[in-house]
C-alpha cells in the first residue's frame, strides 16, 4: 500500500447534472482520500430527468488529454466509464499500454438511467476486445454482462457467477458482477478472481435518488485499491460507502426526476 494521498484518474463524460460520469468520480474520490485527475470522453448535456445531447471530442484530442496527465502525474489508479464510441474506446486502450498504470478498474457504461445509449454498438467489440484485457477489475451490471457476453442476463446468482467466470476468460483479471437488476430483496453482488468467487450481500435501499450509483461504485473502488490490502476489502468498503451515499440521497434537492446519491454524507 502506498503511503501517500493516491492520484487517481477518471476517463469518462461529463455529466452537466453533477451526478454522474466525472462529476461523480471526482466527488468519490475525494470523498474516499484520493487526488482526482480527470479525462473527459464525451460531454453531455443531461439533468436528473435524462440525456439530451452528447458531443464526442475528437479522438486525438482524448490522447492528448491522456498524456498530458501521465507525462507529469503519479497515477495510482485507473477508473474507466464512458468512453462513447469505438475511436475513443481505441485510443483510451492504445494510451493506457504505452502508459501502463497500476490499477485499472473498466466500468462498461453502457445506457443511461434514462435509457439513452452512452456507448455505441461498435464500441462494444473494441471494450471487450482490447480495454477487458487490460483491466484488473470489471464492474458490469446484469445487462452489460450480458452485451459485452452476446448472452441473455443473468436471471440468478449462479447465472451471475456463470459469466462472471466467461468474461474473465476473455481477459479481465476480476470481475464485480453487480445485483441490482436481480429481482431480490436484497442486492448481492458477486466478485469473480482467480482466487475463486465472493459473495458481498447488500441491503436494496428503497430510495428515488439513484443516478451515479455504477459510476460511484466504481470510483469508490478506484480510490480505495491503492489503501486497502486486497481487491475484496477495497470493493466490501466502497459498498459500504454506497450504501450510505443512497441512504443520505434524500437529504439533497437536486432537480425534479432521478436525483444523485450523496457523495459527502459523512461529511455534510
């Protein structure tokens, strides 16, 4: 474990809502202990009532951004979400082999809450093609799984271990196979490593305000791999932090349809 305050890097949009995509990856990060840099793969125009519109960035411009971080800062960890289309899903993965960071944890975002496509369909090959290799942790949801898979979603817990195990055959090195599509009373997930499988239950918090939650969980695991001893304890703790962001989400008022969790509930 390092000693010093990690840096960590989110590559993915921007969310203009603030409660998603870098917005909250930075506010994770900060909540959690660590320096935030950031990459931005897409802009997009969005509240908590949906997407409107999203503007991609030139690619060249992605691996500038890319390089302009790693050429001057220590980066410990590697959060990765949307990354809007193959181009840019191309040069993040180019970027990252010739950079080579410690940790990388691949979040395939994929559709938005409001159901608008963050990642189109030929850049689905290229994540799993060249980003899922790369990885050390994978953090899809059920129906993600499923498309990187080309498998209907898991229907169970086994199902769910199931795929985990196939899409680390296709190169990443752990994945965290997200619950929260299961219709369970609670919200298992299930981390898939070499070592063999965890099981990490959690309560299903009946709250309105879940915009950001992948995007958080993830970022929260970014910032805690590099101050925990082993990749469960780092994914048990950012759970743990989730779930008190969801359970705080009612006291923020922002806007009028899915609002976001509560990045600084420990601390507000």
């Amino acid at each position: 474990m390092t000693q010093s305050i990690p840096n960590v890097l989110t590559i993915a949009g921007s969310d203009s809502g603030g409660g998603a995509g870098i917005q909250a990856d930075l506010k994770a990060f900060s909540a959690l202990g660590a320096y935030g840099a950031s990459v931005i793969t897409a802009l997009t125009a969005q509240n908590t009532r949906g997407v409107t519109a999203i503007h991609a960035p030139d690619p060249g411009f992605v691996t500038a951004q890319l390089d302009a971080v790693f050429d001057d800062i220590r980066i410990d960890a590697v959060k990765i979400g949307m990354l809007a289309n193959a181009s840019i899903a191309r040069a993040v993965a180019d970027a990252l082999r010739r950079h080579q960071p410690k940790h990388i944890v691949l979040d395939t975002v994929m559709i938005s809450k409001s159901n608008h496509a963050l990642l189109l369909p030929d850049a689905v090959a290229v994540v799993r093609d060249e980003l899922l290799p790369l990885a050390d942790l994978l953090t899809p949801n059920l129906p993600e799984a499923a498309a990187l898979l080309g498998m209907q979603p898991a229907a169970d817990e086994a199902a769910m271990v199931e795929q985990g195990e196939a899409l680390r055959a296709l190169g990443a090195r752990a994945v965290l196979m997200k619950g929260g599509h299961l219709s369970a009373v609670d919200s298992p997930d299930w981390l898939v490593q070499e070592s063999g499988t965890l099981r990490l239950g959690g309560p299903r918090v009946p709250v309105k305000n879940t915009h950001g939650t992948g995007c958080t969980l993830s970022s929260a695991i970014a910032a805690l791999m590099t101050q925990r001893d082993d990749l469960a304890s780092a994914v048990a703790d950012a759970k743990v932090y989730l779930t008190g962001a969801l359970q705080a989400s009612e006291r923020l008022d922002v806007g009028h349809g899915v609002g976001p969790v509560h990045h600084f509930h420990r601390w507000w």
